[in-house]
C-alpha cells in the first residue's frame, strides 16, 4: 500500500503477532483496527510489575480526625531542601505552639 | 505569708540545705520549689485536704506508674505542701523525641487499676478555665460560643485516671513516671486522651505523634477507647479546644489561631446538626 501522508511505498512487519505498516520514505507506521489495543496489551505482558511501594517508616497508618478537625497534613517533599519548613518538617506548621503539649 | 517566707518555709521541709529554685512560671496559687534533689509543692489553702491525702495513697501505692512520695501531707500554715523526689522533665525541644508511648502505657496501666480515690478534677477544671475567660478579649466570642454549644460534660467516672495529663505531666527518674496527683481520682479515662486529642483535631500535633500515642495506648489495653476512637473522644476534645483557646486568650499566647478555629469548627459542626 502507499503511505497516505507522503505516498511512498508501504512494507509490512509482522511483529509478536501485530501487523504494521511503516512507510520507506518518511518512516511513519500505520495500524490497522485493533493493532494498537494488541501492542498496548504485548507491552502490559512484557513488563515486569512494578515495584512494590516501600512502606512508609512509621507503622501504624494514617490516624483519622474528626468531623471538625483540620484538614490532613500534607507534606510538602518539594519544599524539602527550602529555609524556613525545610528539613523534613514541612507538616509541622504549628512549631511555635508546641508549648501547649507540656501546659495545663 | 509572703511567698519568699513560704518558699523558705517549703524549702526547710525538704532537709536539705541546697538554694531553694522556684519551678514553672506563674502558676496562681500554686508554688513549686526545688531544692537539691527534691521537689515541694504549696497548693491553695481551700484545697481538699482528705481528697489530697487519698491521692497521695494511690501515688504511693502504684511507684511503677506514678512518681511516689517523699512524705505524708506537710502543712506551712493553711497551705498543704507535698514532696516528690526530683526528675528530669521531658524536653520542650523535641516533641518527636518525647516519650509519647511510654506516656500512653502508663495511662493505660492507670486506667486498668481498681477504681478508688476521690472524684476525678476533669472535667470541672476545664470548666473553670473556661468560664474564667473575660468575654471583651479578642476572640473570646468564638471561644464562648464553642463553649456554649457543647452538650454538657460527662462526669460518669469508669476509672482511676490522671485527671490533667500533657507531657508536663510525666519526669524521668529511672525510668518515665506520672506525676502531679493533684486531680488523680475516678472518672471517665476519656479525658486522660482528650487534649493530645484535641491538638491533633486543631492541627497542632502531628498525626505521626498522635498515631504513636493513640496505637500505644490501645496495644497496651487501655480500656477508654471504642474501635472508632471519635466516638468517645469527639466531645471530651472538643472540651479541650475550647479550655486551651479560653487559656491561650488569657495568656497572650501567639499564634492561637489554630485554636480559634477549631473553636470555629466546632460552632460550625454543632450548628449544623441542630438544624438537621
């Protein structure tokens, strides 16, 4: 067949099963109804799984607030390395009233 | 009596001949001195003197959980005066290095021993700060009116219970021990959790120190919690946000907004459930 974008000649492949066609002179491929699904699923079966995520180093999952209580903290990894919540300690934005842990 | 003349008087009821130094800030009524290698305490002269003594018993009688005793009740004049040995407190610097677990074991080991002693002094004390708060300081309206919504405070004692505990709470001498009895007795173990409780639903206290704190409690048994802890503990924190924003207010404490609205949150919450 001829490419329809440049109208060189066509060559077809027969890759795993999957039918393309690639054009000679500008390289371009052309898929048939129901090729790109085959490839897609050939390359989910070619690729290893994924790592498990490492779980986080505390244990004891996320606890959960009350109806009116603040909204999660998040940490902020991106903000690691900047002055002022650097250093890891990005979710601890109330520092200054740490008082309030020791006073009756 | 002059305070100089009761700490020299305190100081004298310690045996030792170390420079009386004055612990704490201003604590109102209440004067602690350490001197060498101990610790005396003046409370108010209208304190409960027998409910005292029944406390100073149950101190005594459980060292594995509670810094026990030098003495029995002291008396300089009206005022009843208590001595402790000296422990190192727990570093303000480092709340992430603070013993969180050890603080909750100890609780739950409190809440799980026979239930004896006077009345428990929470809720009533939060109550107290409370209604302390003069209604034309900044905020106080958000605050009075959190108050204003909570249904009331369940006085129901289940437990023997610490009755004030924060990390102020808790010295190190050999090993982590509770100390201040002075609103030890029976009541809803409940409270013992409800102001870290309630710093975590302000935001104040990370969730990772809430979680050590929390998940230690209930592996070492302790019996105050439900499976869905919000359950118990949604009005008893909500209580606290309240006391410490009344107290924050007073103090001229900075940064008191994540308090404030809390307070806030709260009104929000109450509101909306009445009209539902």
């Amino acid at each position: 067949m001829q490419c329809p974008k440049c109208h060189a000649n066509m060559r077809t492949f027969d890759r795993m099963g999957v039918h393309i066609e690639q054009c000679d002179g500008c390289r371009g491929v052309f898929l048939d109804y129901g090729e790109l699904e085959s490839i897609t699923r050939l390359e989910a079966q070619m690729q290893a799984p994924p790592p498990v995520a490492a779980p986080p180093p505390a244990a004891y999952p996320q606890p959960a607030q009350p109806a009116w209580g603040a909204a999660p903290q998040q940490v902020h990894h991106h903000h690691g390395g900047h002055a002022g919540y650097g250093g890891g300690y990005g979710h601890r934005k109330h520092r200054g009233l740490g008082g309030l842990f020791f006073s009756s | 009596m002059r305070v100089d003349d009761l700490i020299r008087a305190m100081a004298s009821l310690t045996g030792s001949s170390a420079d009386p130094e004055v612990l704490g800030g201003d604590r109102g009524e209440v004067v602690v001195v350490r001197v060498g290698d101990v610790v005396a305490k003046a409370l108010p002269a209208d304190t409960d003197v027998e409910a005292l003594e029944q406390r100073l018993e149950i101190a005594a009688a459980h060292p594995e959980l509670m810094l026990p005793p030098l003495k029995p009740l002291q008396f300089v004049d009206d005022r009843p005066v208590t001595l402790w040995p000296y422990g190192t407190p727990v570093s303000q610097a480092d709340p992430d290095g603070a013993p969180w677990e050890e603080s909750a074991a100890l609780l739950a080991k409190l809440h799980a021993l026979p239930v004896r002693g006077p009345v428990a002094g929470t809720p009533e004390r939060i109550v107290r700060a409370i209604e302390a708060l003069p209604p034309d300081v900044p905020h106080a309206d958000v605050v009075l009116r959190a108050y204003e919504v909570l249904p009331p405070l369940d006085m129901n004692g289940r437990a023997l219970i610490h009755g004030d505990w924060h990390l102020g709470q808790l010295v190190h001498r050999g090993a982590w021990r509770l100390i201040d009895v002075d609103d030890l007795g029976v009541g809803d173990p409940v409270w013992d959790l409800a102001r870290p409780a309630a710093l975590f639903a302000a935001g104040v206290l990370p969730d990772d120190l809430w979680a050590r704190f929390l998940n230690t409690y209930r592996e070492t048994g302790g019996v105050a919690l439900p499976t869905s802890e919000w359950e118990a503990l949604n009005i008893p924190a909500q209580a606290y946000v309240v006391q410490m924003a009344a107290r924050a207010l007073m103090s001229g404490l900075q940064a008191v907004e994540p308090l404030v609205e809390a307070c806030r949150r709260i009104v929000a919450t109450h509101e909306s459930s009445d009209r539902g």
